[in-house]
C-alpha cells in the first residue's frame, strides 16, 4: 500500500517580532513522520514591526482593520513563498497568527492575522485561532507547542524553546507539562534596540556588561517564578513587571542584557532535571546565554540543525493544523489548565465561507 501524504504551510509570528515564519512540512498519514521541505523567514520591515509593537495599544476599531491588514500580509507572503519554491500540492495553511493580548486570567487572548484574508488571497485552506477555544474551556490558551513535543520529539526529556519566552515541555507522571518560565528575547531584543540593534548577537554586548546584583535579586523574586504550572506569560506581563524594574534599578545597556540573562538562565537551570534537553528558537544562537544554562545543569544540550532552531514552531503549527483537520486533540489539558483536552482552531476557506 502506497504511504498517503499532506502537505501543509505553517506560519508563526513571535512576540519578539524576529519575522515571519513559513515552512512547508509533508506529514505521513498515520505516523508522526514529517519532513520540511522549503523554509524561510521573513524580515519585518520598520513599518510592520511599529504597527506589531504598538498594536497592544490599539483601540477595538483600529485592531480589528490592523487584523485584516496583517491576514493581507500574510497571504501575499505566503503566496510569495509558493511561486518562489514552485510549490504544487498544498492542503492547507495554518497560522499562528500575531500576539497582541494574551491575560488567560481575565478570559482574554488575542491573536491577528485575518484567517479570511489569508483564505481568499492563497486560494487556500486555513486553520487559525487555535488558542481562544481553550480560555473559554478555562485553559491559558498556551503554550500550544507540546503536543507537537510529546508526538513529533518524544526521544528528547525536555524540550526547551527560547523565543520570546523561554517555554518548556516535558513528561511528568505520564502526562506532558509544558508552562512559559520567563521572558527572554522579548526583553534582550527591546533592550538591544535602544543601542541601533534588532538584536545582541551571540550575546556579546551582554558578555561584556557587569552583573547587577539587586536588579537579578529583584527579578527573581516576581509572583510568577512563585505560581504553579499551567501558567504562561503576555507582553502585558513583561510591561508591567519587567520594563519599570529593570529602568528603576539599571541604566548601562550591556549590564541590563547581562543580568537578564543571568536572570533567565537561573530561571531555566530550575525545571531541568535530567536528560537531554533539545533547545530551539532564536535564543538557541545566543552563544552567552546558552553557555550559562549549560553551567547551571548537568543535563546534555542537544542544539540540532539551523532549520529546526528557527522553523520548530511554525513546524508545529502546520502539525496543530493537521490534528485539526483530523478533529485529534492538539490542545492538552495538562498543559493548559483547560477542563478538557480538546481539538481547536477555526477553519476559513476561500470566497468567505466560515467554519
């Protein structure tokens, strides 16, 4: 019997505004084999990363016109990713979306990104919004990853993302737990960019900064560190909690990105045991920050290929698309809080029609 294929694009867009994502995966029906096949990341341009940052900030009015414009974005992006690797056999899309709210507490997560506009503009399938269904199950609404941990990269004991939090998945009691530990490049990066830079690469300005003592004091002793998994963490969090704290307490660039990354490393070094740990994301190339929660642990850092550091999420958002579409469940409620495990994300297709 010939193997049955789907072929999905995946995209994810980071709160730590790195680009978009996009990645085409063939998955094998009725195994968890995957393969990538193209892949890239798409810069934001100035404009987009303003409107991106300042969306928080936006009234109801003016995000919802900013969702439309972004879900236009992403559709032509998505389209310039077809004709640019002459890809044929698409069966659906599945987005991510951009993070403007996310305060599970308060019943609210918000990501744009119009699932319609990118329906009608590819010609295409689209699964997207799959964090709001499990806040109204009670659910944080993330992190949404682990499913794709416990079925695509079970061989690895903690999997490890640092993006713009650092999150961690791991199987505890036969059951997957996953929760956000603290910020990482959201924090790095908005700090990098007071000096010209998008970003400190390999860490070497926070190499070269002092280590504040009160300020790494102070941040680790916010209520968060203290709560109890499911939690997860917003840009909402990060400027009510963070950016004051670090501004009261430290003024000298390279010290603020040394101390927070000695502050995210101890918070890290905390939810490793033993095993190997597969790192992925943005921060996997963040050489300083790497080698101090290599320091911290005895467990093996496993950093795979580039591919993989850079296009796991949006890999495991065309996989959430794929469980979706086969109604199997790609939310957990051991990782969320939710009352049920449970299969989510609204299907779009093109000419306007809605499920």
């Amino acid at each position: 019997m010939q193997n049955q294929f789907t072929y999905g694009i995946g995209l994810m867009s980071g709160t730590s505004l790195d680009g978009l994502d996009i990645v085409y995966v063939k998955f094998e029906s009725g195994s968890n084999f995957f393969d990538i096949i193209n892949c890239y990341t798409v810069e934001y341009g100035f404009e987009w990363k303003e409107k991106l940052q300042q969306a928080i900030s936006l009234p109801k009015g003016e995000l919802k016109i900013l969702d439309i414009e972004f879900g236009k974005y992403l559709g032509i992006k998505v389209n310039e990713f077809i004709e640019a690797f002459a890809i044929k056999n698409i069966d659906f899309i599945a987005s991510h979306g951009h993070t403007v709210h996310h305060q599970p507490e308060k019943g609210i997560t918000l990501q744009i990104g119009n699932g319609q506009e990118i329906a009608n503009i590819t010609n295409c399938r689209v699964v997207c919004d799959f964090r709001t269904q499990d806040v109204l199950l009670g659910g944080q609404g993330a992190p949404l990853v682990p499913i794709g941990d416990e079925l695509l990269f079970s061989k690895y004991a903690y999997c490890l993302n640092l993006g713009g939090f650092a999150n961690i998945s791991y199987r505890e009691n036969n059951k997957r737990k996953a929760f956000d530990i603290c910020p990482v490049n959201i924090v790095l990066n908005f700090y990098a960019r007071k000096l010209g830079l998008n970003f400190d690469n390999g860490g070497e300005i926070a190499s070269k900064g002092k280590l504040n003592e009160l300020l790494f004091k102070e941040l680790n002793e916010l209520t968060f560190y203290k709560k109890a998994p499911p939690k997860s963490l917003g840009l909402e969090w990060v400027q009510r909690e963070i950016y004051p704290l670090i501004d009261k307490l430290e003024i000298d660039i390279p010290s603020v990105l040394r101390t927070f990354i000695e502050h995210a490393a101890y918070q890290i070094a905390k939810k490793i045991k033993e095993g190997t740990v597969l790192i992925t994301g943005g921060g996997a190339f963040n050489k300083f920050l790497i080698a101090k929660i290599e320091s911290k642990i005895s467990s093996k850092i496993n950093l795979p290929k580039k591919e993989l550091i850079d296009f796991k999420e949006a890999l495991i958002f065309a996989f959430l698309g794929l469980l979706r579409i086969e109604n199997k469940i790609n939310c957990l409620q051991s990782v969320t809080g939710a009352s049920k495990d449970h299969s989510s994300g609204k299907f779009f297709f093109p000419n306007n029609t809605f499920s």
